[in-house]
C-alpha cells in the first residue's frame, strides 16, 4: 500500500535533509501530524530537530494576539449585548439555542471575510444592488436578489416582521460583541482567524519559519483561502493535495469540488506520489447490509477477528470508521479479546453517556422533594434508579441493596432522606439542595465520589472502566467551567433554569477520545481519517443521512443570503464529505462497508448514495452481502417438569411434621395451572417486587380484611347485637382511625406513631372501602343477633394419602370470619374479586382448567373442613361468601349453593352433606401432586395463560 503520508515524508526529508527543522508543517488534523512524525523517525540515521507540526487551528491560535475564549464563555457574553440589543427578558436557557446559532453564524462571518455590513442590511428597499455589490460575482447578486425580492415593506407578513427586527440588529450585536472580546483580548474562532489574515496582509506579523508547507487541505474557507494566497505570495509556502486522479479530472464528481480550484490556484512541487490508486490497485470492495445498527457491531467483530487471526499486517494497518458516532460503544464491546490493542480517537456524545443519565436522575431526584413532619421526602421512583445506576450501585452495592429492599418491602412511595444512612457518596446525593450555587457543589463532590470510587489498580482497567471514568471527567469539568462563567458574569438564575442550562450544555457536548494512535486497532470517526491510510478499513453506517450527513445546521443567515455572499451551505457540506469518503478508499487493499436497512422514525434503511456511486459508476468491483440470522419463530416446546428426587423432596418438605403446609391458594393454583404450582410453590419463583403508587386488587382485598378484623375484634367470643352494629356505623370516627390503620400497616408498612398522609387516588380507595364496610354492617344487622367464634383464624389439618394412607399431608388457611347463628356455624369468607355463590356440584370443584371451577366455593367448603376437622362442633357448618360484587343486590344472601342444569340452586345448610364426596376429591387431588408419574406441565387451555406472570418462560 502507497500510504500517501509515508511517500510525502521520503520526499519531504530528501528534499530538506536536516533544514527540515526550519519548516512549519500544518495538518487538517493532529492525528495526520503524529504519523508523519513517526514516518520521519523511521527514516533518519542521525538525531536532527523536529520541524515544527501544527494543525490549521494551531496556526491560527499561536499567530493571533487574541486567546480563543471557549463556546460557553463566548455565550455568557453574547447573551448580554444580546438582551440589551433587542429589549427583551429572555433567560439565558432561552437564548442558548440562539446563542449557539448566532456564534455559528458570526463564526462563519469572520472565516468566510464577510462585510457584515452589507450582510446584515434589510435590502428590501435597495434599489441598488448591483452597485453596492460590485465585488461579488453575477451568481451571488442573484442569490441575494431572489431572496429580498419576497420581502415587501407594505406586505410584511408577521413572520418577516419578526425576521427583519432581528435582521437589523444582527450588526450592532456582532460589532458591540467584537469590540467586547477584542477589549479583553479575546476572541472566536473566526474573528481570530481574520485579525490574523489582515494583519498577514498588512505586514505586521511575520512568519519566522523558512517554509510552511501545507498538507492534505480540501475545502478552504476565505481566511485559509486568504493566509495561502499571501505565504504563496512571500514565496514562503508549499501546497501537498491527497487526492485520486479518478475524481479529480471529473468535473462531475462533487468529490474534486474544491480539489479542482485548490490545485489549479495552489500548485503543488514536483513530486512522485502517485494519484492513480482506485484505478491500479485491485481493492477488494464488499457492501454488507445488516439488519440492525447494532448488527453492524457485531459483525465488524468477526471481520476484525478473522484479520487478527488470518493476516500478517500490523493491526495498526486495520481501521473501524463510524459514520454514526453513536455506535461507539456498541462498537467498543464488540471487538475481539484477539485485537489486544485498541486505539479511540473520535468524539462522543455527551447525552448518550452513563453520567449524562445519572445527572438527569439526580435533577428529576431533586425536583421531587417534599417536606413533611420536618422530614425531607424524595419520591421512590427516583431514588430506585438512582440505587440501581451503574456508578451508585458500585460505590456501595451491599447498602444501595439495603435500601432498595426496605423501600419495596415497607411501599414507601415517599422516602424519608433519614432512612438514606451508611456511605458518605450516598448520603450526599439524597441531600435537599436550594440554590444553584449549592446544586454545583453537590454535582461536583458527588461526581468526584464517583470517579475515586472507580478508581482501581491500571492493571485491573478494561479499557470500557477507562472510558467510562473519561465521561465522568469531562462532565465534572463542565459543569465547573458553567459555575465559574455564571459567577464571574454575575448572572443570577433560578435552579430550575439551572437544571434547563445543565441539560441542553449536555445535549450539545462532545466528549473527545484521543488515544495512542501509533499502536493497536483504529476506532475514528470519519473527520479523522483525513490523511491516514490503511491496507483494511470497515465503515459503518453508510446509511443515506449518516454519510453524508444529511440537514443543515442551524442558521439565521438564509441559504440564498449564505450562498450569495460565499458562506458554507448544504452543498459544501455534501462535496466535503463526498471527499472525505473517497478519499478513505483510495489506497487500502480490502474494504467493507456495512449498512444498515432497520428502517424506523427517520431512519430509511437505505445504503448511502456514495454505495450506489461505487456499484454503478466506479472501477471497483463490488461484492455484496447480506448475512441472514436464523430467528424464524417456531413453536415453544411444551415445557415438562418431572418429578425427580428433588422435587420429591420438596414435595415431602409439606407432610408430616413440618411447617410447611398447602394453602387454599396453593390448591387452587395447582387446578387451574400445576406448572404455575411447580413454579410459585415448589421452584420459588416470585414476582419482582414493586412499590405500589395504586392500590391494587390483592392489597384492596388486605385492607377490607384488616379493617374488618379491627371493627369486630371487641366482639371476639361475644355475641354482637344489632343496635351494637348501628352504633358502629354511626362511629365515622372509629371507621376512619380503622381505615388508617389498615393503610398504615398493608399499605405504606409504618409503625403506629410515623406520620402518614393518605392522597389522590388512595383517597377515593379510601371512600369506596368505606361504603362496603358500611354495606356488610347494614347486610350483618339483617343477621343479628349472633355470635363471633372468630376472626381471621389459622386452621390447620392434615389429609392422609397412599395405599397405606401413611403420607398425611398439611393443609392450612386462614378463615376471615366464623360466627354462630342460631344453631348453625357459618364460615364465611370475604371476596373483594369476582366471586360465584354458586357450584354445579362437588366434581367440579376438582375439574382443571374447566370453566365450572369455583375457586371460592371450593375454598369454602376447604375452610369448613378445617373447622370440622379442628373443632368437631356437632352443629351444622354452613359455607358462605360476602362477595363485594352482590352486596347491593336485595336478595342477597350469603350462603353457598348448589344447583345441576336448570334446577332449583339449594342452599348448603350444612357442609357435611358434601364432605365425604369432597374429602375424596380432595385426596385425589394430593395424590396427583404427589404422583412422581406425574409431570407438571402447561395447560392446553392458552386463555389461562394471558394473566399469568409466569407466561413469559411459557413463552405463551
């Protein structure tokens, strides 16, 4: 491979020998100045002086008398002349988008030598144009006479108004700003850029080098354009162009656009590099379409991996290049452990970084404060993920731990700052703070925590740990250098404009990586590959939109003003990177280019115009593919558990003397699903838990319970009279404190004396549970008198299966309500769900899956057992149901029944006449769940799966 830079540099030290040290070199890029360095080092047998190696935007900085003042700086400043200029009382997170587009604008003003004058007048009313602008050519008078020929003074529309108000005061504002930075000898870019040239061309600086030999430019701006003309004129100055004859004697191809007038206005030596490569070097071209952006990661990590494995090149000789610099890290996890050195020269955006997240976390943290009871509340939901962010949770992982489980367990909605205790790191981030100076400090120390926390030993470092702690660090100092501009303009802003300023600086900076370029696997954008070769290149993202790049950037200059007076448009921004592109594959020996054709939101999926300009147009010849995955959906296979001696044991943990024992719950569970048995019960697999911000059905159903317990406690053992019934219903007091205990200890998990504020929808839970309470008071006096035997009672039985009938099996529950009526015992169970009074008959109580399955009379008549079973009454038991969804019904009673097709339902006044038939049942059921020939396995009926939580390993 003829790599452009290494053939300049034989000619160069040839042409020089050791007077080398006397030129200037300038670079588009310093990366292009590190590899010439290296190439020299390789050639000379003898320690000679460096020549001096400086990129286009050194030269400018080290030749002006002006500092170039950082964006934010140079924003702070502006926004002031700016408000004053235009009267009026915009915020500064307002005018930052302005801000930056107006800095653009003025940027390229000063680089392109505009008359700002004339740029910024209101030619609606010039007559003449022409006159005015006789410097410019025929071309651009046009340009700025097909835009001011809409603009009418006596049909303004209210949009020109407002465009034309701004539009004149764009030249006081540009001049007041220059003369501000001029004063305190500073500057942008640009304007010092042009206070160079115009001193260059008055002669009152001088360049002291021999020779400035300038090397691989491509587009020039007016002041480059400028600087060479005058060290061209002095005889001080070399022009070297990159390029391929292919697209340079085309004058077509949007590729040479600027290269055709460069190297006819600045000719280069005489030199032997050559400038034929596309046509002579046979280059091996492949288009690779994936389906995925990340796709293309991952199969840049095969490609890499076979180059490590099958090449003799140097991995140095191998780049990755992001068109899309938002798959760097996409990028970084893929390659191969075989490519050992990896070498980041790229920038990457702010916003996508792990500390971009957590500063959002932490401003939506503070924002959610509360106070109460002289406590300081954040919301739980904010101090969750903020435990679980990456960089909090390694800082103390066993604490964050800790308190994510205490505020899960005990539904804190609201944490108190007083349970946060255990890591200083911690304990400073959950800190209220009230004013901006205070939220910096906070900011900093807490990303300082952080970054001395991931802190380890440099061997431990992969080389993510490193870039990670490289985000942290330029975060850190951002928002150091935005407290430090906000003081020392003395702009006083609120916390929430804080919090705005903080966000949009994030979303519009770039962290810049830049490694050893010398050594290891290249990972660049497409900017950085400016006069760098390589023998094998993989571009990702050759997407239309990606490369080239598709938009404009933010302007107030109009394109037609831009165009007539020589500022960048669209167009130049579309030939540069029609350059940059071709000029990356000129020399290498292999290329893929991989694309995406995900198509979503903006993203067409369509490869790069450049691709189809190779395909059709190009020498190469082209090789496509399109790797396939194998994700056709089959079937899910039945999933089958055996019984095997583990589950055995298992099974065995719930007989004989153990404490452990099958619930209604469990029983039931196993008829309508017995792989969801398996899995709650026996494999122990639970839900994840969640903090509940709204009450749901199963904590509506334990509040209605508990506050039913706490109002008839008293009546425990004692029969309850009906006037005694009414003067609880007349006690709103007494419902109420009931009520809050209830919410107290199910809900939000507190102790008797912490304070507890019931609001929103909780309240309307609150009134509804009310009401029912109310409603079963009313329903209870139609049955009283009659005794409480007792109230939520744990009952316990053992039923005995085998053919020796030696296996006895625990059963437990508990039972909400046992009274005596008469002489009937009722057992009676509160459903707050849906809930049927009455069962075809006791067969199908056992049925699975079956649409005849009544859970809650099957449950029932299960608590009826364990009284008989526990207490042997010698009364009639009688099952019964308050179901929520009869109360209001007038013919409402609660007592189970039974009724086959169209007879008669008949009530069950006493459970024994089913008990011989259901406890036969019941050992039938036991003895399936004990059968070890017996699987557990999905039900056929699908329907059962859609509630399920466990359907998602059912893949149902």
């Amino acid at each position: 491979m003829n790599s452009f830079l290494r053939q300049l540099t034989a000619e160069l030290y040839e042409k020089y020998g050791s007077n080398l040290s006397n030129c200037m070199l300038v670079f588009p890029n310093r990366r292009a100045g590190l590899f010439f360095s290296k190439y020299l080092n390789e050639l000379i047998d003898q320690p000679i002086w460096a020549p001096k190696i400086l990129t286009i935007n050194e030269f400018f900085k080290e030749h002006s008398n002006l500092q170039t003042e950082d964006n934010l700086g140079l924003l702070f400043r502006l926004y002031k002349i700016y408000i004053q200029k235009m009267e009026v009382s915009e915020s500064f997170d307002e005018f930052y988008h302005w801000g930056e587009m107006l800095l653009g604008d003025f940027d390229d003003l000063d680089k392109y030598r505009v008359n700002a004058k004339h740029l910024f007048q209101n030619l609606a009313e010039e007559k003449a144009i022409d006159d005015l602008f006789d410097y410019l050519t025929e071309e651009q008078i046009e340009a700025i006479q097909s835009f001011w020929s809409t603009f009418r003074p006596e049909k303004y529309s209210e949009h020109q108004k407002e465009f034309v108000k701004l539009w004149e005061n764009l030249y006081p504002i540009y001049t007041d700003f220059r003369k501000e930075l001029e004063g305190k000898g500073l500057a942008y870019e640009g304007m010092a850029s042009r206070n160079l040239v115009d001193k260059l061309e008055a002669g009152e600086i001088k360049i002291k080098e021999d020779r400035v030999i300038f090397i691989g430019f491509n587009a020039l701006n007016r002041c480059e354009m400028n600087l060479f003309d005058e060290l061209k004129r002095q005889d001080k100055a070399d022009f070297y162009w990159d390029y391929d004859e292919s697209y340079l004697k085309n004058p077509y191809h949007e590729a040479g656009l600027f290269l055709r007038e460069n190297t006819k206005r600045f000719p280069s030596p005489k030199t032997n590099i050559t400038f034929d490569n596309i046509k002579n070097n046979n280059t091996s071209v492949e288009f690779v379409s994936l389906s995925s952006e990340v796709g293309q990661a991952k199969y840049a990590h095969s490609v890499v991996d076979e180059f490590c494995k099958n090449s003799d090149d140097a991995l140095e000789e191998t780049a990755i290049v992001l068109a899309d610099e938002e798959l760097l890290l996409p990028v970084l996890h893929s390659i191969p452990q075989s490519a050992e050195n990896v070498n980041v020269t790229m920038g990457y955006p702010a916003k996508n970084t792990p500390v971009a997240s957590l500063l959002r976390l932490v401003i939506d943290l503070q924002k959610s404060i509360k106070k109460q009871a002289g406590d300081v509340l954040f919301h739980h939901k904010q101090v969750l993920a903020l435990l679980n962010h990456q960089y909090l949770n390694s800082v103390n992982p066993e604490l964050a731990h800790k308190i994510s489980q205490d505020i899960l367990k005990t539904n804190r909605i609201q944490v108190p700052q007083s349970i946060i205790k255990g890591d200083p790191v911690l304990e400073k981030l959950f800190s209220p703070v009230y004013s901006v100076e205070q939220f910096s400090i906070y900011l900093l120390e807490l990303l300082q925590g952080i970054y001395q926390k991931l802190d380890t030993n440099e061997e431990e470092k992969s080389l993510v740990d490193k870039i990670e702690r490289e985000y942290i660090y330029h975060l850190f100092l951002a928002i150091k250098r935005l407290t430090g501009l906000l003081s020392q303009h003395k702009i006083e802003i609120k916390l929430d404009t804080f919090y705005r300023l903080l966000d949009k600086m994030i979303q519009s900076l770039s962290i810049p990586f830049e490694g050893e370029p010398l050594a290891g696997l290249q990972v660049m954008g497409i900017l950085e590959t400016r006069l760098l070769d390589f023998k094998k290149i993989i571009v990702l993202s050759m997407n239309e939109g990606k490369l080239p790049k598709t938009g404009t950037s933010n302007s107030f200059v109009p394109y037609h003003l831009r165009q007539g007076f020589g500022m960048p448009t669209i167009d130049h921004q579309d030939a540069i990177f029609a350059y940059y592109f071709y000029r990356l594959i000129q020399r290498p020996e292999e290329i893929k280019l991989l694309y995406s054709t995900q198509s979503d939101g903006i993203r067409t999926g369509e490869m790069s115009r450049f691709l189809y300009q190779l395909k059709y147009e190009s020498v190469f010849k082209v090789e496509e593919k399109h790797p396939s995955y194998d994700i056709s959906l089959q079937e899910a296979k039945p999933i089958s558990v055996a019984k095997n001696e583990r589950i055995q044991t298992r099974l065995n943990e719930y007989c004989g003397t153990s404490y452990k024992s099958f619930s209604p719950s469990a029983l039931n569970t196993y008829l309508h699903c017995n792989l969801s048995f398996y899995f709650k019960y026996l494999a122990g697999l639970k839900e994840p838990d969640a903090v509940l911000e709204e009450i749901d059905p199963p904590t509506f159903g334990n509040l209605f319970h508990s506050a039913l317990e706490e109002l008839y406690k008293p009546f425990d053992g004692k029969t309850i009279q009906k006037e005694e019934l009414e003067a609880i219903r007349k006690n709103k007091g007494l419902l109420d404190d009931v009520l809050k205990d209830a919410f107290r200890f199910n809900y939000f998990k507190l102790e008797k004396e912490q304070p507890m504020e019931i609001n929103g929808r909780n309240l309307l839970i609150f009134d509804i549970l009310k009401k029912f309470i109310d409603r079963i008071l009313v329903l209870d006096q139609k049955f009283a008198p009659f005794k409480i035997v007792s109230l939520e009672g744990k009952y316990k039985i053992q039923v005995p299966i085998g053919e020796k009938q030696d296996r006895m099996v625990n059963i437990s529950g508990l039972i909400d309500r046992v009274d005596q009526l008469g002489d009937t015992i009722r057992i009676l169970d509160y459903k707050t769900g849906k809930a049927d009074l009455i069962f075809k008959d006791i067969a199908s109580l056992f049925e699975k899956e079956g649409k005849n399955n009544n859970k809650a009379a099957f449950q029932t008549l299960l608590y009826c057992l364990f009284y008989d079973e526990n207490f042997n009454p010698g009364l009639p038991i009688s099952p019964g149901i308050y179901s929520l969804k009869e109360f209001y019904n007038d013919s409402f009673d609660c007592i189970l029944s039974q009724k086959e097709g169209r007879g008669k339902a008949v009530k069950v006044e006493d459970y024994k006449v089913f008990k011989e038939e259901f406890v036969d049942g019941l050992k039938v059921l036991l003895e399936e769940i004990f059968n070890p020939e017996i699987p557990f396995s999905q039900v056929e009926n699908k329907d059962i799966c859609r509630t399920c939580v466990y359907s998602e390993i059912c893949h149902r």
